[in-house]
C-alpha cells in the first residue's frame, strides 16, 4: 500500500526491508531520524554511539559478523569518522556496509556547507543520492547489494529536504539474506603497511568496475524531452541578458532536490540525466547525453563536482554550471526559474510570502541561562562548543567568544592558555555540554590535565543530547530505547584523568555559579565545574508553578530581561510573564532588586 512518507522514515524503511539487522549512529541533524525510525523496527539493533567515529567502527565490527550494517550521521559527523572510512575502502566488507550522511545546505542546523561528495571520492567509495523518499526507501537496499557485490562500504547522501519532506513511497516486504561467514583473512583485513599496498590497486579497479555498472543499473537515468520549447538561459548572476536555444538542444544534469526544481520549473521540455549515483560519475553516459546538444547545464547544490567532471570529458558543447546557480546556500524552485527566465506558476510561487522572523533562543527554563549569564558578568572569554548551549552566544546574554566544531572548547582553551599564560588563564573558560564531552571532549580534558594548563572548563551537563531532540548519551544511564544502561560518572572520570579540582553547581542559582567560577579561576591548577540540571523539556522534569509580577513592585528597570528569557517581555512598560512558558526556574527573581516577581 502506498504511502506518505518522510525522507528519513523511508529511509529506514529500505534499511528495515533489506535486512538490515545492526544500527549505530551519532545524533546529528538532518540524520538522526533515520535512526530512531529504524528503531521501531524489532528486528533492527540500534544504538547511540559516543560519537560517528565509534559509531562507523562497530558497524564495520557488524558486517564482519556477516550481518548487514547501516552507521547514520550528519556531514559534519562524516569528517570524524573518515579516519575508520579511508581504510575501509581499502579492506571492503564482508556483508553490506552502507553509510548515512547527511549533508545541510543553506546551514539549517549546522556550523558549514561542507559537501560530502569530496569524501567519497577522496575516500573511493561509490555514494548514491536520493531524491525523494521513494529513492530513499529503494536506494537502502540498493546500497546494501553494491556493498557487497564490490566488496565496499556505500555512502547513502541525503540532505535536509530530502530528509525532512514527505513524498509517496510503496514499503515492501522485508528479506534477510543469508548470513556471510567470516573468514580469517589477514592479507584483506590487517591494514598494515604491506597488506595496504596491495589492496590499493583493487581499489582503483573497483571503481572502474562501479562506473561500468552504473552506466546500465538503471541508477542514472535519462529523461528525453517530450515538448517544444524555448530555454531561456541567464549566466553571470541572472543578469537580464538571456540566451535562448531550442529545448531540444539543451541538457541538464541533475540529482536531489535540484532534480526536482529542475522538474517543477521545466517540466519535460527538456533532456534531463538524473544522477542516483554521484560517485563514480558515469562517463559513457554523460558523452552519450551531451551529443548533439547545444547547452549541457548542471545543476548541483554546493560544490561544482559534477561540473568539473564535465568539463574534462572535453565534450563539443556549452557548458554551464556555477556560471548560473550560486556555490553557497540552498537552492529553491524561485531560484532554478531565474536562471531559466521563467515564471513559476502562480500557486507554485514562494516570494513575496512574509514571515515572521523567529530568532533562535534558549527555552524558558533552560538550565544553561544562568551559568551564561554569569559568565557574561564577569566578562570572561568563553571558548564555546557545538550544541543547543551555542545559543549562549545570542544576545543579550552574549555570552561565548569562540564555537569551532564537536569537542573544540576544551582543547581551544589549553591552546589559549598555553600561549598567553596567566593574563589569559585568570579570564578564561571552557563551555561544552555532557553529550558532546563524551563525543570528543574528553581528549581536551585529557590534554589539559596531562599537560598541565592552568585552565578552567565547564560541563553544562542537562541528562540529555538536546540539540538534536532528546537522544540518550552514555552520561544519562539509559540507551536508545529508554532502558537503563551504564552510566559514565562525570565526576569519577574527571579525576580519574587527572582532574583534582571537580565541583558541581546548580544553574538556577547565578550567585553560586559566579562563586564558583571565580574561586576556580583562581587556583592555580585545572579544575572542571559541572554545570548540572536536567533539561526544562524533559517529560519527567516536573516544574514549578509560573512565577507572577507584582506590578506595584516593579520599577521597569528591565533587569529581568537580560537573562534573554522567552517568558518574560515588557507590556506597558512593566515586566510581564508568559505562564504557559514559564516553568518557575526562579532565574529571572534573581535579578530583580525589588522584589517584584
């Protein structure tokens, strides 16, 4: 029975209908999804791991075992596990290994813009990108046969509008194949330099042999143009100068979301290769495509990696590609009409449709509002880190100098510290949150403490992996599915790594949180606080009633509202409280000198 699905679930759906029976993912979005649809699924093992590295490499121990094996993340995500990627393309696999990215164009949730097809090639591993939830749902269980008829991992791209839209899939029934045995093959599995060198030639010729496939699969295929037309074409950032040629000359190629701009706008007027698989790039098809064509145009997100391919096949026609669509952002039906000089029809139209601005702000009742505040009080410089806790940066708190990537703070402060010494270590600090420290925040722990900076770091430590949903990590005591789990002890593993100094706050009390900031920078050895306090939005928090104005008392100084708290706004000049926002966290009482709330 067909259905409407999300990108994500048809994902997991594939996953589920080929046989899937091990997942270990990293929380990260546009990604995590995936995982928790999989989930639903009995038959599926499905995990958290501490972070994609350890994630891709219990995957990989998976598909040893025989079984077929997904490990899920976001592109980011895919820069920490490429150490473990790299070599497995060297190894191969013994069942299916597939590799969920995926990728955020237009930076939705994300710190950059990084494409993920520059992994798989530096990698040489094949990738397949789906363009809608259908293509998600078949392309699983297509990777997992490419897995293991090329003897490779598989890269499975998507990206947030293809994860986060629904489109009409038909789920099929699941089958498991049988059960590879492993076999003891040093020469294949041992990465040593010697064995190394004599898989990289298989690699090379395994790519070889996935562009050969991928000319006939039926991956990629081609879609000739079924109506006249006239292709108005705007090079040069859509000057008002367009080209015209008979849409029967013109070519484009495409995959993702892009393909389906490209259909909305153009319809069938004109020939389309649509890419389902982005490495290796088939090159007999697209000279194939080209010939007899005027105008070849690309039409990628991001990077120009399809163009740059084109334009070395050394093909007779015109080729356009970044010329027409820009290198960063997100592409969007308004923007492919543009560059093709068309209008869109009027109920496809997306301009001229306001929307209100919402900007990005810790809830009511967050546990790190009061640790940031006072941070910003005492005008410390706060190396920051990746999580809901990097709204701590957003005024009026403004609260966080530096966010680099996953685990940066730490290490970033010893850095800071080695190089500038005492004027440096007496105004400094570190801010990362329980899930992250246990991705890669531990080893700028361990470096601080090994070497010895005068450095003092903060876990904001709210039970949960926030910023992605309320995933479980190995600090909560719990697993994916909500059953108890082991439970990393923050405060044991800090001093077993060295950590003397190791003090816990609580968040809602500022005046304790700036005492122990202030003692702890002036110690003279390191020292770790933990920030603690579950997250507001937690079921199983139970709150305090909203707090009321006294308006008689309150002298509209506006103290209450440099905590930046959503609750809380100024109505005829007096504080005013949203009671089906506030949680009763007392935060904000603490800033009125009046007694007023």
């Amino acid at each position: 029975m067909k259905q409407l699905m999300l990108g994500n679930a048809a994902a997991a759906r594939g996953l589920f209908e080929a046989g899937c029976e091990l997942i270990s993912s990293y929380p990260g979005t546009p990604s995590t999804e995936i995982t928790e649809e999989a989930a639903r699924f009995k038959e599926i093992y499905c995990e958290w791991a501490p972070n994609e590295k350890v994630a891709l490499e219990s995957a990989f121990g998976a598909c040893l075992a025989g079984r077929r094996a997904f490990c899920g993340m976001k592109h980011v995500g895919l820069n920490v596990a490429a150490d473990p990627l790299y070599t497995m393309s060297y190894t191969g696999v013994n069942a299916g290994l597939v590799i969920g990215v995926a990728d955020d164009p237009g930076m939705h949730s994300s710190q950059n813009e990084q494409d993920s097809r520059h992994h798989a090639i530096a990698s040489k591993v094949p990738m397949l990108e789906p363009s809608d939830a259908d293509e998600a749902r078949r392309f699983a269980a297509m990777a997992f046969e490419i897995s293991e008829k090329f003897d490779t991992p598989v890269l499975y791209k998507m990206c947030t509008r293809v994860a986060h839209s629904q489109s009409i899939t038909e789920p099929a029934e699941r089958t498991v194949p049988e059960h590879k045995a492993y076999e003891k093959t040093i020469s294949k599995y041992v990465m040593a330099p010697a064995n190394a060198i004599k898989r990289h030639p298989f690699v090379e010729q395994r790519m070889k042999d996935l562009e050969k496939w991928s000319e006939t699969s039926g991956v990629n295929r081609i879609e000739k143009a079924e109506k006249a037309a006239v292709v108005s074409i705007r090079p040069a950032g859509y000057s008002t100068t367009d080209t015209t040629v008979q849409s029967d000359k013109v070519g484009i190629i495409t995959s993702s979301t892009s393909y389906q701009y490209v259909k909305e706008v153009l319809g069938d007027s004109v020939n389309i290769l649509k890419l389902g698989m982005v490495n290796p790039l088939p090159t007999d098809m697209i000279r194939k495509f080209a010939d007899g064509l005027e105008k070849l145009i690309v039409v990628e997100e991001l990077d120009p990696i399809i163009e740059t391919f084109v334009c070395g096949l050394g093909l007779k026609c015109e080729i356009h590609g970044k010329d027409m669509f820009p290198i960063c952002g997100e592409f969007s039906q308004n923007l492919v009409a543009a560059a093709f000089g068309r209008e869109l029809p009027q109920g496809k139209k997306l301009d001229g449709v306001q929307i209100p601005v919402r900007p990005p702000i810790m809830c009511a009742g967050c546990p790190h509002r009061g640790m940031f505040y006072a941070l910003n009080k005492l005008k410390v410089t706060v190396f920051g880190d990746i999580g809901c806790y990097t709204l701590g940066s957003v005024a009026p708190l403004s609260a966080m100098d530096v966010t680099l990537c996953m685990g940066a703070s730490f290490s970033g402060l010893h850095g800071w510290n080695k190089a500038g010494g005492a004027e440096n270590e007496k105004k400094s600090v570190a801010v990362i949150g329980d899930s992250t420290f246990m991705h890669s925040g531990m080893t700028g722990l361990a470096t601080i403490a090994y070497n010895q900076s005068n450095s003092t770091v903060i876990v904001l430590d709210n039970s949960i992996t926030g910023m992605t949903g309320h995933q479980q990590n190995p600090t909560t005591g719990k697993n994916l599915y909500g059953d108890p789990a082991g439970r990393v002890d923050l405060e044991a593993l800090a001093r077993a790594m060295g950590i003397n100094r190791v003090r816990v706050v609580d968040p809602y009390n500022i005046a304790e949180c700036e005492a122990a900031v202030r003692e702890e920078l002036e110690v003279a050895e390191p020292s770790l606080i933990i920030s603690r306090r579950p997250c507001a939005l937690l079921k199983e928090v139970k709150h305090n009633p909203p707090l009321v104005v006294d308006q008689d008392k309150c002298k509209s100084c506006k103290m209450c509202m440099k905590i930046g708290c959503p609750a809380i706004s100024m109505k005829g000049g007096k504080a005013k409280i949203d009671a089906t926002l506030c949680v009763g966290c007392g935060v904000c009482s603490q800033m009125c000198k009046f007694g007023a709330l």
